[in-house]
C-alpha cells in the first residue's frame, strides 16, 4: 500500500511538472523568442508582461524614441506576448508605405469588446482586413476628392468658427477648461454636418445630448488611465485570449456599451433618410 500510494504521489508530482513546464514554455518563453529568431534586436522582454510596464512609464512616443536609440533604426518589443516592430528608418519606411504598401493593408488586429458578431467588426475601417479593407478604401476615396472636399469646408469653416469664439470666450475669463471635451464636441458636429449633412448645435449647447454622452463613453480614450487600461487588456488577451468572452460579458454592461449600440442606431438612421432622400430603393 505504501509503495502504491508512493507511485500515485510521484505520478501527481509528475503531472503537476508537466504542466508547470507546458505553461511555462507556450506562456513564458516561446512567444517571446519570436523577435530573436528574425534576427531584430530589442530590449529584453519580461514574462506575461513584455515590455509593457516600461511603455507605459515613459510613454508611447518617448519609448520609441528610447528604443531607436539603444537598439537601432528597426528594433522591436512586446507588449504581452504579442511582438511590434518599430521602423525608423526612412528608406525601409518608403520601401513599406508606398512601393510595397499592398503587401502591408492590415492593421493590428485588437479584439473588439463592445461587439460580438464577426461582421460588424470586418465593417470598421480600422478593422476592416485584406479585401474588406480594399474595397472600404475603394469607397471612401472619392469622398475625399478635392471637389468634395470645398464642398465642405463652409460647414467645417462654421464649426471652426465657433470653436474659436468659445475658446476665446474662456480665455478673456482666466477661466480653466476641458479642451479635450471641447474639441470632442466640435469634432463630432463637423461629422454630423459634412458626412450626415445633419446640423446640430453641439458645441453651445449648455448641456450635453444624448448624442454626445454617448460618444463620449465610447471614445473617451485619451485620458491616461483610459490608455493604461488598454495596455492592461492587451497584455491580458495577447497572451490569453479566451478571456476576451469573459471581458465581452463584462463590458457589455457598461456604459461604454449602451453608449456604442446608441450611436450605430443613430448612424443607421441617419443613413436609411440619406438613402430614402436619394430616392435609393431599400
């Protein structure tokens, strides 16, 4: 019985390394060797984490300009698990952007939190992947052709307008304000008037909408603790992405939530009176 219970222990003990082992080679080593075996230089990752924490201290921009400078023109980093490689060298940046730009379409990839079905996110321009990105790119250029383009300037000349009257406003006052929250406002009249040629007067307005809470609670992403909580997720769900549909269950009660299912109703009506002025057959 002793040495039965002995062989059962020692197939446990066994058991349990196996698993320590498998955790730490698919978690903590594997996928931070990706950078070495391309033969670009970095700095050194940590497990589960990459280099995630030295991003966020010194900031995106300063970061970059560290790492260019102690480890050349192309280096690369992790955040999570998952590797970046920063170029800044002008020739090879040439070389991506405009002589082989078709080869370099997509973008990263980051898991949509507020949206589960696969079709809404392949609609996103900033999702959008490979031929959904060709032809979303197909569609909006003539959008933004020159002719287009002096169409609405009177409406975005408006709105310029009276952003700087309001910021003059404050300033003869010697009174502190929120410029984020006022260039939000402005950004998303101009939206409303030049691409749904709907106007509403969103920057004087003495309380928020609707419209506005919602965007804001959607699009609030430049407050620093907004930016480290992204980095927090992406470090999560780059090393494990299953808990993305725990995440998804999560915030689907948010705010942030209620606020992007307001503003795709509210953008689909919009579009289906465009279209019925149009005279488009639905």
């Amino acid at each position: 019985m002793a040495i039965e219970g002995l062989t059962i222990f020692g197939l446990i003990l066994l058991f349990l390394f196996l698993l320590i082992t498998y955790f730490w080679y698919n978690y903590c080593y594997a996928p931070y060797q990706v950078l070495k075996r391309c033969g670009i230089p970095g700095p050194a990752p940590r497990a589960l984490d990459g280099n995630a924490e030295l991003i966020v201290q010194l900031g995106r921009a300063e970061s970059q300009r560290y790492f260019a400078e102690r480890h050349g023109s192309v280096c690369g980093y992790y955040i999570g698990s998952r590797p970046y490689v920063q170029i800044t060298d002008l020739e090879m940046l040439r070389e991506v952007f405009i002589k082989q730009f078709s080869n370099f379409t997509n973008r990263e990839h980051f898991p949509a939190l507020l949206r589960k079905n696969k079709q809404d996110r392949a609609r996103g321009l900033l999702q959008a992947r490979d031929g959904h990105w060709r032809r979303s790119r197909s569609i909006l250029t003539p959008t933004f052709s020159a002719h287009k383009m002096k169409l609405m300037e009177p409406l975005i000349a408006e709105s310029v307008k009276r952003l700087v009257q309001k910021i003059d406003k404050f300033s003869g006052s010697n009174q502190s304000f929120d410029v984020h929250k006022m260039f939000g406002k402005f950004t998303m009249e101009v939206i409303l008037a030049s691409a749904f040629g709907r106007w509403k007067d969103i920057q004087t307005a003495t309380e928020d909408d609707d419209l506005t809470v919602a965007a804001s609670s959607v699009f609030g992403f430049s407050k620093e603790g907004s930016r480290l909580n992204g980095m927090v997720l992406r470090r999560l769900l780059s090393t494990f992405p299953w808990l993305l549909h725990i995440i998804r269950f999560v915030s689907s009660k948010t705010t942030a939530a209620k606020g992007y299912a307001f503003l795709e109703t509210t953008s689909m009506e919009l579009i289906r009176e465009r279209r019925a002025q149009a005279g488009t057959v639905q």
